[in-house]
C-alpha cells in the first residue's frame, strides 16, 4: 500500500509539469495583456514598456518559464502582478474556505443522497422512490446559480431564518452548501438506487434475510457495504470538481474562496496568480483521485493495490 | 436565460420585503464593490474597489465632493502664478498619520515619487506627468522630480512644465494620495493616511472594516464604524439590500424598473447623472471607416433614444459629444445625430458604398454590452451596415483596441475627475491614440489644438468654451458612435440620512453619513 502512494505521488510529477507547461503556453498565446489590465484605461506606452521590463515580460518564452519554474521548485509561487501579494498567501488564505464549503456540500449530498437512494431501491416503484426520482430531476436540471438564488429568496429574503451571503459561521455555510451539493444529492441518489437494486437481487442478501436479520441490518451492512463502489465514484468525482472551486456557488454568496480567486485572476491576466491556482488546484485533483482509489480498497476487500 | 432569472427575481423580491426597522448596528454597511480591491495603496489605485476604499482612508492636496466640486485637501488653499506655471500648495498644520505621524511637505514629495518610480509597479503615473521632470524620474533619469520643492514644512511648490489649469482637479485622484515616510512592505495590506477613516480589517473577497478617526481635521465622520462589503452578483447585493444588511445599493436595471413603480420601493430610490459615457470607438483608420460619411452614417442609422429607453431601462442622457451635461464645456444646443436610416444610407452611397459594408463590432461580455452591441447590429443593419459581433472578454478587447484590430468597439469610460477634459483628451486627442485611450485613432489638428490651449487657459469661461467648440469638431468628424452618459441609481435604507449618490466614484466618503430612525 504505502509503495502504491509513493508510486502514484511520483506518477504525478510528470503530470504536474505537463499542467505547468500547457498553462504556460495557454496565456502566452491568449490575448490580453497583464500589463495592460494593470495599468487601467489611459496609459502611456512608456510606462507599459517599463511595467513589461519590470515583471521580465520582456525575456523571451524559454527565459520566463526557466524563471518561473524555478520559483516553483524552491516553492515560490511569486508575487501577483495585480495585486503584489504572495500567491502561496492568497491560496493559503482562501482555499480552506473552498474545503470547507466543498467538505460540507460533499457531507450533506453522502448523507440525503445515499439515504435517500437507500430508501428509494427498497420498494422499487413505490410512493417514496418516486418522490425521491422526482427530487433527484430537479437537483439534476437545476442550474447551481439558479438553485443558489432560489435559495437565497426564500430561505434570506422572506422568511430571513438565514443571511442572504457572505462568510463566518455555520449559519453562512447552510445555504450554499445546500446549493452545491444540490446536484451531487440528486446523482448520489440515483447511483445509490441502482447499485442497491443490483446488490438488494443478489443471493447472499436473501440469505441474510433468510437468517432472521433486521431488515436493517440487512440493507445497510450487508446490502449498502456491497453497493458502495460506484457510489465513492461519484463522490470522489465531485469533490475533485468542488474543491477546484465552486466558481459560481462562490459567487452568488459571496463566498470568499478559491473559485472566485482564480476567476479573477483570470480576467485580470494576472499570470503568476494563474499558473499558481492551476498548479495547486492540480495537486490537490491527483490526491483526491488517490484518496478515492484507496477508499475503493477500504470498502472492497478484494481490490488490492501492490 | 440569466436575464430572465434576474426578472423574475426582482418581480418576487418586489413583493416582499420593505418596511424594515432601523438596525441596531452602528456600522455603515456599502455593497457597491463587485470584486476585491488590487491594494490599498495608492501607488496602485487603477481599480474602482481600490480607489474608493483609498478614498476612505487617505487624503490628497485636494478632493472630490460627492457632487463633483474640487475642495482644498491636506493643502488649505494654493495660489498659481501669473504664467499658470507654479502651483503654491499652503498645507493644512497639525494633521497627523494614524499611526500619530504628523503629516509635513515633504511627504507630499516622497509620495509623488514614489508614485512614479518603476519599482512600486503601480502603472499610474499620468497624473502627475504635467509636473516639470516627472516623466524623466519615472524613467529614471533623474534622481529627483525637477518640477518639486517643499521649502518648509507647510508649503509645497510645483512647478509645471507648461501650464495646465486643472492641475489641482488631478491631485484629487486616489492614486496621488499622501502616504507618511517608509511605508512598510505590506502597506497596501495595512494601510495609514490622514483621511477620515482608519483601516481596521480586510478580509480579502469578502470586506473591508475601517473605524472613524476622531481626530480627522475636517471633522470626524458622524458613524462609528464603514463596512464595504464585496459582493460579486448584483442579485446577491439586491438580496441583501432587501433583508436589510447593507445600507446602500447600485440598482441593477431590472430592479430599477421594477422598484420605480412600486410605491415603497420608489421612496428609497435615489439618482445621479454619472460621468460614465457609453460609446463605440470607430477606428478612423480601417477601409472605409476612415471616410467622415461613413462614420456619420453609422450615427444615423443608429436609434439611440430608443435604445436608452428599452436597453438601459431610461438609465441616461443621449449624447451629444464627449462631453456630459454636468460638466463645464456642455452644449445643450448641439442636437446628437437624429435616427435617420434614408440619410445614412444617402451617406454611405455617397462614400461610394451603395451596397452597404461589412464591419466588425467588438464588444465585451460584461454588464450590458451583449445587448447593447445586438442592438447596434439590428440597427445597423437597416442601414445596409453588416455588423459582426466579436464578443471578447474585456481584456482581450481592450488589447485588441488598443492595437487598432478593431473596427468599431463599444466601450464605456469612467472619468477620473470631473472636467470636460476628461472626455476630449484621453478619448480623442492624437497624443493618446492606442494605450492612452483614443482606440478611434482620430486625429484632427484643429481638435488638438483647441484641447491644447484648453490646458493653458487659466480662465473657466474661456476654457469651457474652447471645450465645446473642441466638441464640435470632433462631433462632426464622428470618430465613434455617441450613445449615452449613464445615469447612477442608488436605493438607500430609509435609517440612513445624509447620503448623496456621488458622481465621481471616490467621491462619496461617508462622513457625513448617519444611521438613524
């Protein structure tokens, strides 16, 4: 197990690099200009020319990516151009909001997502698994920025039990946590349903119902346990997606994370800001994809990794 | 699809909500900042974030009221010698830094260079520029800014390079804010000036807190404590606005339409015009558009009242040149080009174009652009004018304007301070073609001439009348397409007394502001 980790950590380099060299490439040859977003709307062709020679955005492509990647390999990610503050700062400071956020809509879809498939794929067809297939429509065709809004009207606006945005305690992290998690619900419920009704069919269930067990006991530690693979799919598939930032649930509740911090950077070209993000975020996707293959052995004993 | 949403969301949130009580927080709570400020340093005030929150916190020699007049600042009055050469700045005595600093002539000179020098990588030195030796200190040619001397402690000279009479409209700018002596590393993070509020707290994309300092020399603001939160989603900060958690609000356009006519709603509404002006650069220099009849015809075939009436909700006055009703330099008497297509169409067969031209129409993604620019297109299409839309993000636009790849490009210009100059010389003087924000790439003598001696003439009659004559020939050169001068519209909670919607966006400093029943 542990030569495994260390295999696919040291599988990632090359992954990683590959990450740096496109992004690189990419905003080389994208328009718009940092400098230019730097200096606003009236400027002067010589104060251009020397915020380019400043930043070293006149050195030729090769010189740039030797220096920057040689930052990154001392770990430092450089100053944004836009802003002057360390990029490592900025990441630091707001990705454990993006966890959060991402931790508790991954928390609250496992939670009624897998209850709720649960309780559907034991009375196929009944009143429950209809209800549950209706819910699972709606959290699937609504729009994140639609659900979020929604949310926001009823839940800040009109019956004011919460505040509408922003960021502090828990009461702030209700709403969009539901609104994020919202899609993921809808699929953990249907993947759940279907894995349950393979695994519910299958014989060992009817011997354990044969034994006398609690009906409980049988779906949820003989049935559930067997069906859990395709379910931690979904779930380490999404929150790979979430913690690269939930763009749009960040912005509709102003919800100070990652997401919107590389937006930003974006449309300000703030290059080293950029390249940063993308490079960490990278990290954190190849260990969430480990994380997720480890947990297929936690939950099925017969997937071994050597 | 999201414009439809924002309706149906200002429809239900136009039947719930108002009446609201007074809240017990002693705390002003702003929504208008949409993204995080770049620093709050001067030295890099480009943004509008940062240029209000600098506002907040630092004084220049001079400064914006909210309605747009220039007021002595950290200099109590100045005096201009008979060339119009030599600014004499007589300081303010007593004031202090927040960090109990006091604050003295020669932190005005310090802080000038270090606006200028290459190494704070601010990118803003402009407006400083019309100081004798400040464009040899930016490039590092000289040690110090020729054109700067602070004799004593109270008195600051500077002396221009060639006379520029609005000079003193420019040092009320947030960028030439002063700064006491060695700013720390992290200044732009925890920032001290002499203004009326000190920095407290900045959590960055969420708010920024600042206390009131007691002791400001032109009295302290009468609350306690501003928030300015960030709020990137219009609908959010109406949410807000709604349940009551912050005091003031930009109405977006569809909620303003909707709020004009609810009777509780109306009552919190508030408006000004902004020196915000919308236009479309023409590029007086590709194919066909470099002919005067052509750019007229796009006038022409171009409605822009009913554009403003349905686009922008009524938002604005049609313009008429670059110059806004509210500033000196105005000509109400000038009629901007009627809708009228059989002209344009006359014009461009004139021009040798029977069969109309294929154009292409840049416009950015953000706020109201795609509709506006869709809206163009339709119009300009019944001139025989084949408009395609380059839809771009705003950086890739502007970069592609500047270089002059556009042919026509909408855009829209925030002045930096309220003078008729404002408009005419960064959007249309030849000096500025490209980076300096003439992407027409118009070029008329005359025009430059008359903005030129505008610079020189120290008399405001005078000078506002060679702005409106320097109008009138770049009007009838049409170098872009004139459509409106945007008009604010601010909801107000009824506890908040004291707030008048700024037309400069620093201009608004909240002192005066209170919360009350």
């Amino acid at each position: 197990m542990f030569a495994f980790i260390v295999r696919r950590l040291a599988l990632s380099i090359p992954t990683l690099f590959g990450v740096l060299v496109v992004v690189f490439l990419l905003l080389y040859v994208a328009p718009g200009d940092p400098v230019q977003e730097m200096v606003g709307e009236r400027a002067d062709p010589e104060t251009i020319a020397r915020l380019r020679k400043e930043l070293h955005l006149d050195e030729p492509l090769l010189k740039q990516f030797t220096l920057y990647t040689g930052g990154v390999l001392r770990g430092d990610f450089g100053n944004s151009y836009i802003t002057q503050r360390p990029i490592i700062q900025d990441i630091r400071e707001r990705f454990p909001k993006t966890l959060l956020l991402a931790g508790s809509a991954m928390l609250l879809a496992s939670i009624l997502g897998i209850t709720l498939g649960v309780l559907s794929a034991r009375n196929p067809g009944g009143w429950f698994d209809r209800l549950g297939l209706g819910v699972a429509y709606l959290g699937i065709s609504f729009p994140v920025y639609w659900v979020g809004l929604i949310l926001i009207l009823v839940f800040a606006v009109i019956l004011k039990w919460l505040p509408p945005s922003g960021y502090g305690g828990i009461k702030y992290l209700i709403l969009p946590a539901l609104a994020l998690g919202s899609r993921s619900i809808a699929f953990l419920a249907r993947v759940t349903r279907s894995s349950m009704l393979d695994v519910l069919g299958g014989d060992f269930v009817r011997t354990a119902r044969a034994k006398g067990l609690k009906e409980r006991v049988v779906v949820v530690r003989h049935a559930l346990r067997n069906a859990l693979i395709p379910i931690i799919t979904v779930l380490g598939l999404d929150f790979g997606y979430y913690l690269t930032g939930s763009i749009l649930t960040e912005t509709i509740f102003s919800w100070p994370g990652l997401g919107r911090y590389v937006v930003n950077a974006i449309t300000r070209r703030d290059l080293p800001a950029i390249q940063g993000s993308v490079l960490f975020l990278s990290v954190v996707f190849v260990l969430v994809n480990l994380l997720t293959d480890l947990a297929y052995a936690k939950a099925d004993p017969r997937v071994a990794y050597s | 699809m999201r414009r439809l949403f924002l309706l149906v969301i200002t429809a239900i949130l136009g039947c719930g909500g108002g009446g609201e009580s007074t809240p017990a927080r002693k705390t002003i709570i702003d929504s208008r900042d949409t993204y995080d400020p770049r620093s709050l340093d001067p030295a890099l005030s480009t943004d509008v974030p940062t240029g209000r929150a600098v506002a907040y916190v630092f004084d220049g020699l001079t400064r914006f009221t909210p309605d747009a007049k220039v007021v002595p600042g950290l200099a109590k009055s100045w005096d201009v010698s008979a060339d119009g050469i030599t600014y004499t700045f007589h300081l303010r005595t007593g004031v202090k830094f927040h960090d109990g600093r006091p604050f003295k002539a020669s932190n005005v000179v310090s802080t000038f260079q270090r606006v200028l020098d290459p190494a704070t990588k601010g990118g803003r030195g402009w407006p400083l520029y019309p100081i004798k030796g400040a464009e040899d200190y930016a490039a590092s040619k000289a040690k110090t800014i020729a054109g700067m001397a602070a004799p004593d402690d109270s008195t600051v000279v500077i002396t221009l390079k060639e006379p520029f009479s609005i000079f003193p409209k420019l040092l009320a700018m947030p960028v030439t804010s002063i700064i006491p002596d060695n700013p720390s590393a992290d200044f732009g993070q925890k920032p001290i000036g002499t203004g009326p509020w000190k920095f407290v707290e900045w959590r960055h994309d969420d708010y920024l807190r600042f206390a009131k300092n007691p002791d400001y020399f032109d009295g302290a603001p009468k609350t306690d404590s501003l928030m300015a939160r960030i709020i990137p989603e219009m609908s959010t900060a109406t949410a807000e606005f709604e349940a009551g958690n912050v005091d003031v609000l930009n109405v977006p356009d569809e909620a303003g339409k909707s709020w004009q006519v609810d009777p509780e709603k109306k009552k919190l509404l508030t408006s000004a015009p902004a020196l915000r002006f919308w236009y479309v650069a023409i590029n007086t220099t590709r194919g066909p558009l470099s002919d005067v009849r052509v750019r007229q015809a796009i006038n022409y075939a171009v409605d822009v009242n009913t554009m403003l009436a349905q686009v922008m909700a009524g938002r604005g006055a049609v313009a008429n040149g670059v110059v806004p009703p509210s500033l000196g330099g105005y000509d109400a008497s000038r009629k901007g080009y009627p809708h009228d297509v059989a002209k344009a169409k006359q014009l461009l067969a004139a021009a040798g174009h029977p069969t109309g031209i294929d154009v292409e129409l840049w416009a950015s993604t953000t706020d109201q652009s795609p509709r506006i620019s869709q809206t163009i297109q339709a119009n300009l299409a019944e001139a025989g004018i084949r408009a395609k839309i380059i839809q771009r993000d705003a950086s890739s636009m502007r970069e592609a304007a500047r270089k002059g790849q556009t042919d026509l490009a909408l855009k829209e210009w925030w002045a930096d301070y309220p003078d008729a100059e404002n408009f005419l010389y960064p959007l249309l003087h030849s000096k500025n073609k490209g980076v300096g924000g003439n992407v027409s790439f118009y070029s008329n003598p005359h025009f430059d001439a008359l903005v030129d001696q505008a610079h020189r003439e120290q008399d405001e009659a005078k000078r506002n009348s060679l702005y409106t004559q320097a109008d009138q020939i770049e009007f009838n050169d049409a170098p872009m397409l004139y459509l409106f001068f945007y008009k604010d519209m601010y909801a107000v909670q009824p506890w908040i007394k004291g707030f008048t919607v700024p037309a400069v966006f620093n201009g608004q400093r909240w002192t005066d502001v209170t919360i009350s029943k």
